[in-house]
C-alpha cells in the first residue's frame, strides 16, 4: 500500500482547512453544493466527451493503483530469472516448461512460452517490445483522463464563479438572495482550483509513475529472456540485470 498518497491528500486537505479556519471562517462556508454540481458535473461531461470509452473506464479502474499499486518485485523477478538460465544450461530450454505453466505474469509467461518454442532472441525482444509498448500506450491513456480533468476544472470553477455573480446580478433588489450566489461564486472556484491541484493533476502524475515502474519491469525480464535466449552466462545476466535495482 501507498501510504505517501494517503499523507499527501491529507497535508492537502488540512492545510487548506485550517488556514480557512485561521482566517476566522468555517468549514460550512467551504460546503455549497450548487457550486460542487456545477464544478464536479461540468468537468465530468468534458471528460467524458473528450475520452474513449475504453480510456475512461480504464482510468476508473486505474483509480486503486493511488493506494495500491500493481507490485513489481523487481528482486524477486531478477532471482527467477537467473534460476531460470542455470536451468536453461543444465536441462536446455525445455526444462522451463513446467515455469512458464505456473507463471501468473501474462507478460512473463508469453516470453517464456516463446523461449521454449526456440524463438530467436531478436524476434522475442520485438514481440515483447510491442506489448510493452501497447501496455503503455494504454495505461498512459487512462493517466491522461485525470490530466484533462485537471486541465478542465479550475475552467468550470470560473464559470461556476460567472455563474454566481449572474445570480447576484439578478437579485441586487433582495439582500437575502446576494449571500448565497456570492458565496456559489467563490467556492465554485476554490473547487475547481483545489479539485485540480490537490487532487486531479497530482493523481494523473503518481498513475504515470506507476505506469513508467511497469514499463521498466517488463523491460528487465525481456532483457532477461533474450539473455536466456543468447545463451549467456547466469553471472553475466545477473550482473546485467542488478542496473535495474540500481534505485
């Protein structure tokens, strides 16, 4: 689990409410649910019209990966794979067919699947590579809904605020009515602004890290595989391969 998103959104949200507090306001002043509508439905639909279909559910889906991202036990993944060459030297390249009929990862288990055909080390690096980068052409998708979010937000928060004031406009005969519309114009901006800072950009930039610690996953085990696949020494490929836990 992701801790740090968890303490990040809360340093967020308790600055934001205690300075208001400081100031002398109070957390009703910051609970308009007209501005909330205005704000979280507008910059919905723009998403919504802006985004595949298969891109927007993909990025609901992606939404966990904040609190829990996919793992990617780099160490354990670079032990396998050097197991899986001192295999491949003792027993041949058959030997790892009982490995990859276990194998959970789909990514893992279709390069091994290509080793044990006899495939050559070029042609598995650029089988994989395409999956690789299809992989990432779609997660990076799904990280970008929650980019345009952020784009569009503080957009919608001014016309929440324009909004707001054309209501005011409309009632300087009534007092009782000026209070609320500009209070729906101001804190129709604080959600926009504060929707996308604190909470839509930030998100789209811990997915696209996930999804770069997924992209040079992968490319270790290719880079293991291929390895497999040219013979090398299991010393070489272990030494080759501890660059990626160089972090």
């Amino acid at each position: 689990m992701d801790f740090l998103s968890i303490i990040g959104l809360l340093i967020g949200l308790v600055a934001i409410i205690g300075g208001n507090f400081l100031e002398g306001g109070h957390i009703g002043s910051l609970l308009q649910l007209t501005a909330f509508l205005i704000v979280a439905g507008g910059t919905l639909g723009a998403v919504v019209l802006q985004s595949p279909q298969r891109d927007f559910i993909r990025a609901i889906k992606m939404l966990a990966w904040i609190v829990v991202p996919p793992r990617t036990d780099n160490e354990v993944v670079v032990e396998k794979i050097i197991e899986w060459s001192k295999i491949a030297r003792k027993e041949g390249l058959l030997g790892l067919e009982d490995i990859a009929d276990e194998e959970g990862d789909p990514f893992t288990r279709k390069g091994l699947q290509m080793l044990i055909d006899g495939s050559e080390p070029e042609t598995i690096r650029m089988v994989l590579d395409v999956d690789i980068g299809t992989q990432e052409n779609a997660y990076m998708a799904g990280a970008k809904v929650y980019e345009a979010a952020g784009g569009y937000a503080p957009t919608i928060g001014i016309l929440g605020a324009v909004m707001g004031l054309i209501h005011v406009m409309e009632n300087l005969s009534d007092p009782s009515k000026l209070g609320a519309g500009i209070a729906v114009a101001f804190v129709a901006t604080i959600y926009g602004v504060a929707g996308a800072n604190l909470f839509l950009l930030p998100i789209a930039g811990k997915l696209k890290s996930v999804v770069q610690r997924q992209v040079s996953h992968n490319e270790m085990i290719l880079d293991g595989l291929v390895s497999i696949a040219e013979g090398e020494n299991p010393r070489s490929i272990e030494s080759k391969l501890l660059g990626y836990l160089a972090e």
